[in-house]
C-alpha cells in the first residue's frame, strides 16, 4: 500500500539469500532483489562468499540500476544474501546501504535487515561510551557489532546471545564463510520465509520472489526462530 501523503512505499525493507553448491547464487539473488523491489526503492545490496572471500556490492537506487553493468560474482560463490532498502531508521546514504560486512575475530559477516529496534538508539550510546566505532547511523549495525562483540563460542550463539538484548520488530539474513542463517523476531511482526530447489536454499522476505528463483515455498520461518543452512542441510 502506498501513502498517498509520501512519496515512499511503506514496506520496509526487502531480504534475500541463497545457498547452493551449483546455483549461481548472485544471479538468484539479483532475481530475488527484483521481485522485492516494492518492498524498497532507495538502495539495493548484494553480499557473496565463496567460503574463503566475501565481498558486496551496494549503491543507491534500484535494483535493475544498481547492477546495470555488471552482478556481483566470485568464482566458486556458493552463498549470497541481498537487501533492498526502504529507510525506517537512518539517513538515505550510501553509507546506510545494505548488506553491511564486517571483518571480526571469529571471521567474516554480512548481514541485512528488515525492521525496526525500539532500543537500538540506547544499545548504541552505551556501545559507544565502550568505544565501539559506528559507521553508520542505521539500527542494523547494532547487530553486528553485538554479534562480533559476543563471547560465545558459534556464530549461532552469539547471535542468539545478541537477540536477547534486542527489542521490536525485525528478520534477518546472516552469511557468514559456510552457513546462510535467518532470524524472525519473537512477535513475528516481520515476514520471512523458505524456499528450497533440488539444488539450493532460499530465504525471503516474500513467497513471490521464491518462484522467480526457480525454488518453491517450504514454510515461514517460524517466529522466535533461527534457521541455519549449511552443507547438512537445514536446522531450526
């Protein structure tokens, strides 16, 4: 539905990710992207791993625009996640774009958002009285730095260590080296789903984008639930 008192449309945001060993998984994900694009028109985002390397290419605009020339891609890429941004919290930047990527002790991360933290503003001021440096002004990299901050052993548990402190509505697409994990908050407030092929694992924002990536609708995830895709498969 759209506002007829602005000129943005009031979704929030769109998340996609994929993980297949044959798939070319960029190429998914921009197919995804494009079917989400209602969900978000100033920024759109792709992250890549191949296991070793991740990178991501982000700008502001639409999707068709932000890859006009070229989708991200790496040899041997077996797990991508995507965002297309519809601003709730932060300025319309380049530097507030989506997927975010970090470098931390336990490795590499990329991570896109889809809501609101009703407490990210005060996790943030103590974060910083602590010395954590932010790079943006956007609640989603209070995520992250929860996350790399975590003294728990798995990238699941520090996740789940950070969920914990974290209030309001929200899903998440997380990539790390070897897994493609999803998160739905506790009230179920905003929408994720699965999707699965012969041949790959998908997450989105919604079902309609599924078909378009040649994957067909499992469930949603379930809300308060945290979904890990890896070689073995998937585990709630």
């Amino acid at each position: 539905m759209v506002d007829i008192t602005s000129n943005k449309w009031k979704e929030e945001c769109g998340v996609f990710g994929v993980f297949s060993r044959t798939e070319d998984v960029s190429m998914l994900t921009y197919l995804g992207l494009y079917a989400l694009q209602h969900r978000g028109q100033e920024s759109a985002g792709i992250a890549v791993t191949d296991g070793a390397w991740m990178d991501v290419t982000r700008d502001m605009g639409l999707v068709n625009e932000v890859f006009r020339h070229q989708i991200p891609h790496m040899d041997n890429q077996y797990i991508a996640i995507g965002h297309v941004r519809y601003s709730t919290t932060g300025s319309s930047l380049l530097a507030n774009t989506q997927p975010l990527m970090v470098n931390y002790a336990g490795g590499k991360i990329s991570l896109a958002h889809n809501g609101n933290l009703t407490n990210a503003t005060q996790i943030r001021r103590e974060m910083e009285e602590q010395g954590t440096i932010f790079q943006t002004s956007i609640d989603t990299e209070v995520f992250v730095n929860l996350i790399a901050k975590s003294k728990k052993y798995s990238i699941e548990d520090k996740i789940i260590e950070s969920l914990k402190k974290i209030e309001g509505a929200y899903c998440l697409t997380i990539m790390t080296e070897d897994k493609l994990i999803g998160v739905r908050d506790p009230h179920g407030f905003r929408p994720l789903c699965i999707g699965k092929s012969e041949d790959a694992w998908v997450l989105s924002s919604e079902s309609c984008a599924l078909s378009v990536a040649g994957v067909k609708y499992v469930r949603d995830v379930e809300p308060g639930e945290l979904v890990v895709i890896d070689e073995n498969g998937l585990k709630s």
